[in-house]
C-alpha cells in the first residue's frame, strides 16, 4: 500500500543533494592590476571634477621641502637644589630650671653654704631635683649630703652615664640616684667629666656603687679612681673600647685597634693557650 505523503506519522524524506557548484576561477594577476589602474583612474577623474574646470590640466604643485630640522639647544641645566645645613650633633640634655612654683629643697642650700662652689646648677624634671656639682667638689659634696641632717642620702642607689661627644667642657654625664631611707627623699648628682679626666670613686661612702661604677667605666671608660677593683664586669678584661660610647664603632671593636676581627681573635686565643700552658 503506498503511503499517503500527508500521513503525519511517515517519516520524513530528506531532500535531494544539491548539485555541487563549480568554483569560482580566481583572478589572474593581470586582471588584479587592470582593476586597481582603473580604481585610480575613477579616483582621480572624481578629484579632477571636484576641483573646478582649470584644475584639470594644471599640474599638480609639488611639495615643498620640508626645512631642515634645527638642532634643539643644550637645555640649560639646573641650579642644585639647596640642601639646608645639618643640624649640629646634641651636646647635653637641657637641665630645665626648676618652675617658678618649685622651692628648692633645704638641703640644696645647705649644701651650697657649707661648700663654696659646690652647686654649680640646679634642676627640676618629673618630680625630682638634679644637683649639678664640679667634680673637683663630687666627693665632698657626696659625703655632705651623706651626712647633713637635712639630707641623710644614706642609700646610692643607681650609677649611670650618658656620652655627648662633641660638648667642650667634657664628654660625659656622670649621674648618682641618691636615696634617703629616713627622710624619704630622692636627689640626683650630676658632674661632667672628660674623657681622661679623674673621678673619685664613691664607694667609700656609698658600698652599693662598687658594682655599679665598675659597670659604668666598662661601658663608658669614666677613669674613676680610689676604687677598690675597677675592672670589667660585662666585657672581657682583654675587650678594645667602650661599647656605651657613641663613637663607639658599629662592627665591634676588631674595626678600632684591628682592621681584621679575626686578628683579635686570634690573639685572644693565643692568650688563652699560653695560660693553659
């Protein structure tokens, strides 16, 4: 029976292959050139008609030649910025006076009566008052304020230093924290010193600043004299320089006597071995 070509449920019948079309032939060299010559040609022509009736046989103007290029001046150069001076190196800490609300205590006074010269300036900072006192009056002073009534700094109970290099009148800030266990007072005595310069020992008045000076001449190299064992306590006997000073060379100590660490070393060694031997 032959299908009925409405029959939804007939499969469909694919349409028949197109036949294949020939290739286009593609152009020939010859014809790629004959057809730009005449796109030119028309270009040309447009222009010609576009610039009016004369235009057509003048002949076009030629292009002036561009000017030579003039070489560009030396550009001029600029004046170096100004560089503002370098501050000056710090040569102390300021010692702010005391305010005009601070009395000085008594014994500042008594100090200053019982030994001419003796405070060379006095000072107030966060509570506590600094007696700048020369050193040639350090240990006199010292034992004063020992022993005055009004004073009875019984107890030392800090020895430190600072190092300010470039100040004239001398290098260091030699600082002794003086208590007072009866009088419940504190006072602070500074004197400035130089580098080479003799500073009498306080431990004949104060035991606890043994240590403590011994500290600060390894650190420092303060010469103090009268002390009972002045050597190192944080160093080697044998170690070059003072490390707390502020020349005191970054790389250590083989760049101050030794260009070589390692020579310092050595030598050390060899120290070593001759006391074994």
């Amino acid at each position: 029976m032959a299908e009925d070509p409405k029959d939804p449920d007939a499969p469909a019948t694919p349409p028949p292959p197109a036949a294949d079309k020939p290739a286009p032939a593609k152009p020939t060299p010859e014809e790629i050139a004959a057809k730009v010559a005449a796109a030119k040609a028309a270009a040309a022509a447009k222009a010609a008609a576009s610039a009016g009736p004369g235009a057509a046989g003048a002949a076009p103007a030629a292009k002036a030649a561009p000017a030579a290029a003039k070489p560009a001046a030396p550009a001029a150069p600029k004046p170096a910025a100004a560089h503002p001076p370098a501050a000056a190196p710090p040569s102390g800490p300021p010692d702010p006076p005391p305010p005009a609300d601070k009395t000085p205590p008594a014994f500042i006074e008594t100090l200053s009566q019982a030994i001419p010269g003796s405070v060379a300036k006095i000072s107030y900072f966060v509570g506590d008052w600094t007696i700048v006192v020369p050193v040639e009056h350090l240990l006199a002073a010292a034992r004063h304020l020992r022993d005055a009534p009004d004073a009875r700094f019984d107890f030392c109970s800090d020895v430190t230093a600072t190092d300010w290099p470039p100040r004239k009148e001398g290098r260091f800030d030699l600082v002794y924290c003086l208590y007072s266990t009866t009088l419940r007072q504190r006072v602070r005595v500074k004197a400035i010193a130089s580098e080479l310069q003799p500073v009498p020992s306080m431990t004949a008045l104060w035991p606890a600043a043994d240590w403590l000076e011994r500290e600060v001449y390894d650190m420092f190299g303060v010469n103090f004299t009268g002390h009972p064992d002045r050597r190192r306590i944080l160093m080697p006997e044998d170690w070059q320089g003072f490390p707390e000073r502020k020349d005191y060379p970054l790389e250590g100590p083989g760049e101050l006597l030794m260009e070589n660490p390692i020579d310092w070393l050595k030598l050390r060694q060899a120290r070593e071995e001759a006391d074994i031997e």
